[in-house]
C-alpha cells in the first residue's frame, strides 16, 4: 500500500532520454516535502534493524536520500563520484556501460577497515554503477550492510548483478 502511496509523487517521462524509454523522475517526489519525507521515512523504516555506521551516496540522487538518512540516523555521510571530482587520494572503479566504460572514485579514506556501510541511490537499472560500488567499498575493506533505492525497474534485473547480501527498493516496476 504504503509503495503504491509513494509511487504517486514519481512522474514518468516518456521516449527520455531517446525513444521507448519511460524515465522516472524522481523531482516532482523531491520538490513535495509530503512526498519526500515520506520516501525517507519508508527508508529509516527499511534500515531500522541494519548496523550503520556510514551512508555512501552515489553521484548525484544518491546525495539527496543519502544525506537525509545520515542527518536522521546520526551517522556520517560520504561520497561516491564520477572520476576526478575529489580532491586527495582515492580509489576508484572501472565498469562497463552498454558502449564503454566508466569509473566511479572513492576517498581513500572515506572510512576505517570493518565499518558497516550503507550505500544509496536513487534507482536500481542494469546494476553496474551500484556493481562498482559495493567492489570499491570491498576494495577498501568495509562491509556492505544494506543497498538500498529509492526505485528498482526489476525488468532490467541489475539486482542479479548485486553482491549484496541486503539489498532493498521501495519502489519496484516490474514491467
């Protein structure tokens, strides 16, 4: 119920960015603070019985939910980036994309060996930028608790490409 309630507040924008795609847009849930705190609430209520002790946000929706779930938990928030945005030593990623490749960077850092992390972003698609993430924080030494989304196109199935024990979306379309 509560998932068809939210769903409500993400507008579809048909043939974006090229034909026969439906795009979720996840402003108009932003730019409604019943909408939005109700997506974050639903989030505090998915992570209340996981061991966090810093939220990662992935460049740049995974900043908005991100950022409100650490203020609210009272834990730290740090960054997942695009290669070259950070300042100071990082590590970093490489993954492919349909055409190519991309790399996403991490401060070196970002936190200690065995901390409990939470990794968000606002959509789950074919896997590969949360794929990357999850091996970047491994890399580093810590242990994924959770990811978790705002949205989830489980048509894609990016969730078979996840090496997350605890992998949560409170929105799924499934078609």
């Amino acid at each position: 119920m509560r998932m068809t309630e939210l769903s409500k507040y993400i507008r579809t924008v048909n043939d974006f960015p090229k034909p026969g795609i439906g795009f979720k847009d996840i402003t108009t849930l932003t730019k409604d603070p019943i909408g939005f705190k109700l997506s974050i609430d639903m989030m505090l209520e998915k992570l209340a019985n996981v061991d966090v002790e810093l939220i990662l946000g992935i460049e740049s929706r995974g900043f908005i939910f991100g950022a409100a779930l650490a203020d609210r938990m009272g834990v730290g928030l740090d960054l997942i980036r695009k290669k070259g945005k950070l300042p100071g030593a990082t590590a970093s990623e490489t993954y492919d994309l349909e055409y190519g490749t991309d790399s996403i960077e991490i401060h070196a850092d970002s936190f200690e060996k065995g901390s409990k992390i939470v990794i968000v972003d606002d959509l789950l698609a074919t896997g590969g930028t949360m794929a990357a993430s999850i091996n970047l924080v491994k890399k580093l030494g810590g242990e994924i608790s959770c990811v978790l989304f705002l949205i989830e196109l489980g048509f894609l199935k990016g969730r078979e490409k996840l090496s997350a024990d605890k992998i949560i979306s409170l929105i799924n379309y499934a078609e």
